[in-house]
C-alpha cells in the first residue's frame, strides 16, 4: 500500500513515519511507499529508507497533483501552529483551511474519476473548543462538547472536521478526525505554538538550562506523549468506520494535569534543582490565548477502539527521556 | 446608511429588503441605499425604490469588488438550498461555502484599509443540526446543542459561522450568525429544498390543487413565518454584541409541529374539503433528508433579545393567506 503524511518532517509526523516503516504493514497490508510532504526535510533516518519518498515544499502547490495519484490512505498532520496563526491570519487560512480544502478536492476527483475513495486520517486539535459568552466551557471536554474554537487555529482545524465529515458521507474520501490533545515533551527549541512552554517547561530543565513558564501554576490542560499520539492516529487509520462511530471528531486521550503537577512529576522523575530552574514570568499574550483551552479531556470514543491515556505525567517525562537518551543533544535543546 | 442584501430578491430576501424600507431606518439611522446582490431581480416594487440598487448576477463576482466600497452592514442571506446542494456538490461549494468566504475577505480588505468593520447578519440554518452515530439529535435543538450536519448545505453554513466567528474575534467584521427555521408557508412553486413541502401541503391545497406529501405525517419540525424571519434578521443586527452574547450562533424562535398538527391547522383555517387535497405519498430520498433533520428547536438567546414564535401553526397560515389575499394568483401557485 502507499501513504502519505502531510507534515511528516514534523516531529509527531516523523515519529509516526517511523512507527509505520517498523511495523511494516497497516491493515494487515504490507507498506511499500510513505510519500512524506512537509516544507522541511525529515529526519535522515527516515529519508534513507527505501519505502520513503521526500516532498519538499508547500503543502497547498503539492496537493493538486494528488488528483492524478493513488494513495490508499493519507495521515494529514501538516498544519501551522496557534501562534504563527494568532500571528498572521493569511498564513492560517493558507496552511490550515486552503491546503485542506485542495487536499480534499484532489481526493474527491480520484474518487469522481472511477477508484476508490482513500482513507484519510485529519489531526484535529483539543484547540476546536472554547468558551463563548454564550457557553461556558465545562471543567472537562468530551467527544460531544459542543466546540467554540477561541482561536483561528481552532476555527479552522473545527471547518477541516466538518468538511471531511461531508467528503465522507459523499463517499469521495474516508476520513477520521481525531483531536490530538497537546503532545508534550516536544524536543528541540520552541515553536510558535502558543502550548510551547508546556514542553519548555520540562525540556530545558532537564538539558540543565532555565526555562520561563508564561502562565500561574494553576494552570489545567490535557497532555500526552508523541507515544500515545501516534499510537492513535494508527489505531483510528485501522479502524473500521462502525468502530470509528459515526463522521464527528473524536478525542484522543489525555493526562489532565496543572503545571504545578508536571513540576510535581519533573522533581519526582530529576529531582528538586532540576525544577528550580523554571522561572514564572506572566507573558498575557500567552495567558490570554491559553485562557481560552481545555482544562481537561475525556476520550470515551477512543477509549471504546482501545485507546488509553499515559497512567501520568511522570510516565510521559521518563518516555521523554528514554527517547533521547541516545541523542543527548536533544535534551541540551541543540536539536 | 449603506446596506446590502445578498439573496434580496429571494423570498426571505425581498420581505426583508421591504421591511427595510418601510422601516427607514436601522439603528436610529436613515437607510439611504440597499443594494439587493441576487441572481434573479426583485420583486418591482423594491426595484422602482429610489434607495434601492439591484446588482444581478452570481454573487461570487460581485463580491470581490466589496473591497473598495464601504457597506455600514451586509445581510447575507444569498444560498443554495439544500436539495440542490445534495444533486450539485460543487453548486452548494461555490455558493454556499466559497461566495461566503469571498465576502469575508473583502470586508477584511475593508478594515485592512483602515475602515471600520461592517456588521454581517449571516442566514444559517436549523440544517447544522442532524444526529451522528456518535451522538443523538435530542428532542428539542437549542442554542447549546452540538451540530452534526447531515447535508452538505447544512455544513457550509456551519462552517461559515465559524468562520464568521472568527473573523468576528479578530474584528474584521461585526459577525452574526441566525439559524433560521424552516420558512412556511412559501408562496410561488416549488423550490429545490428537501423542505420545500412543508410550504406546498398548505399553499397547493389553498390554491385548489392537489399537494403530495413525501413524508408521514409524524414527522415534527421548527417552522416559522417569513414575518417572524424578518424580524429576526433585524432584531440581531440592531442587537449590542453583549445582548447577542459570545460570538456562537443563535436559533431563532419556531413553532414545533408535526405534519399532521399541520394539517388540522389548515382544516380549522380553510376547512376539510381543502385539508382532503392533501395525499401522502413516500419520497425515499425527500423522506431520507428529513429524517436527519431536528424535530423541533428552542431559542432561548433569541427570547433573550424578546424575539417569540408565532403562537401557532394557524396563525401562520392565517399571516399567508392576509398577506397574498390581495395577489390572488399566489394562491393558485403562479406568481
């Protein structure tokens, strides 16, 4: 079979690549070829493997080619973050909605043009809900929490769910939108994601650097590890669309936890120096955006295809470790 | 002031533009011009206005050259309608999805160039709302309940008060979104919307011609007037955005009935002879649509801003026969 993963560079992208060529198959089908699309190159280990072909370039110029292409299924992960969107509302519109949109009308024209629709995997984002003045948002969200996305970001990641919903019930595509609770620890330096420092937080520390954490402690927000994440976007790929349970998003699960609980994890898992090295500085650009997030998740529709959050915190810091425990480069921030 | 009524000279459209008029005023300010944006020219007697401008032809090209003119508010009620959208997906596309984005984009050009933003009453839909395998329709929809568009009409609108609400947020636009009932009863032919003989099983029987109904006659929904619409509109444009309340959109109020409530409705009205016009015959595709839609609606917000609905189905009938009683040929059907 062939696949694509928009934004497959990308570090959940690029774990999930690597997960795929280890297990080999998806389905119970042998995986001959991963077209990886990004705008950055991946990782070398996954560019020297014979079942992976590179795209580099924007998404939007690359996805109407797809139209003359069989793919049998497609992860799309390739999306500008909160803050680059919060930031500059054309490079949101562009990356996020048009990129998708295009995807989607290449898939419909394989489909118009006599073959099979393809299997299309979305990474929606815990981003799409919000309060309004008109709701409140609950202590926790759920597969049917009514969304009220606060940000672009979430506004278009919310329009990608309903389109592919409608693209699905057409029967031009098979899609599944699963909504990626904020994967922490992220290696390297921080993005523009306005959710950054919950890895800043963590990651510095650790590679003996200080790190500032824009917001209270009393902080609440959903997390998981890459792990976890990639774990269910495979497992929503194979499901079978009853599994699945309707065309809604669903939630992927999470750890609900303060930032003072990941401090708490951080001393237990490093000791007391390590977190000593976390600063509280209020920056209100970020408190304000991060107002407006889940506190917390439930994920009763993942949980029902298997899926299960990590037991803790301290679990997914020690994962963190593990992982680039043979890269310590990376725990240095110098990746 | 300066408005436009995209769809003005649709039905909804033309009695709005007429109340506009007869009004004078918005907001305690003279309305000086509208200019009516429609496929097909409005009814003479808003042409001969001396206010009113009509630009004929697809919105999609119209739109674009709103950039550099300056509208106070848009109503923005042009659309597709749902049976249309499902036969043509690419029709519901451009002039449901990408007509509504065009004209966000050019009122953004606006405040880009320094102007303040227009004021936008979207028509939504009481179409968002549908059951998913993941989550039932609940009895009654409310301002809260979670949309789970089951047409691709009823996902563009959902998508545009999204975006609208985004765009809303960023204050590119002073956006709000009004999810319209079901409009009956409707004079003229039948339309292509799935919902056109919710109108047809009263007006055709009041005409003297025989009506098919495609449904049973348990079938419940939310209708409302064409005045109580009207009303509506213009109530959430003069609406402050604190009385509107967050940014979400908002039902507007409907009288819940089932078909056969209906028709003792038209009997009590117009009497049995005209009610026995009137024969059921199953339209699968008709009926498969229908059964996706809610069975009746609240509308608290609505309420909130001393919006009611009709005290019931016979004053509906009762507003359409007083309001075409002086064009007679509505009554048979060939206006």
């Amino acid at each position: 079979m062939k696949l694509m993963v928009t934004g497959g560079a990308g570090f959940v992208g690029a774990r999930l690549v690597r997960a795929l060529l280890a297990r080999g198959e998806l389905q119970g089908r042998a995986i001959e070829r991963i077209v990886i699309a990004d705008q950055a190159a991946p990782p070398a280990d996954l560019a020297a493997d014979v079942r992976v072909e590179v795209r580099t370039g924007p998404l939007l110029s690359q996805v109407g080619a797809l139209k003359d292409e069989a793919f049998d299924g497609v992860f799309h992960l390739a999306s500008a973050v909160s803050g680059e969107c919060e930031a500059d509302f054309d490079l949101g519109l562009r990356s996020n909605l048009d990129t998708t949109r295009a995807l989607l009308d290449a898939l419909r024209a394989r489909v118009e043009a006599g073959h099979a629709p393809a299997r299309l995997v979305f990474s929606s984002s815990v981003a799409v809900f919000g309060p309004d003045a008109s709701v409140p948002l609950p202590a926790l969200v759920t597969d049917t929490t009514l969304p009220a996305p606060q940000t672009s970001y979430g506004t278009h990641k919310l329009v990608c769910e309903h389109l592919i919903a409608d693209w699905t019930r057409k029967g031009f595509v098979d899609g599944r939108s699963a909504r990626l609770m904020t994967v922490a620890v992220r290696p390297g330096r921080p993005n523009g994601a306005a959710s950054s420092f919950f890895s800043g937080i963590i990651r510095e520390p650790l590679a003996g650097e200080e790190a500032i954490c824009p917001v209270d402690d009393t902080v609440s927000h959903p997390l998981t590890s890459v792990r976890a994440t990639v774990d269910g976007l495979i497992t929503v790929y194979e499901a079978s669309r009853e599994a699945f349970g309707g065309r809604l998003a669903l939630n992927l699960p999470a750890v609900n936890v303060t930032v003072r609980q990941m401090l708490d994890a951080l001393e237990a898992v490093a000791g007391p120096a390590v977190r000593a090295r976390v600063r509280f500085e209020r920056d209100e650009r970020i408190a304000g955006i991060v107002a407006g997030w889940s506190r917390g998740a439930t994920a009763e529709r993942a949980a029902a295809l298997g899926l299960r959050p990590e037991p803790d915190f301290a679990t997914i810091i020690r994962q963190y470790i593990d992982d680039h425990a043979a890269h310590p480069t990376a725990l240095r921030g110098l990746q």
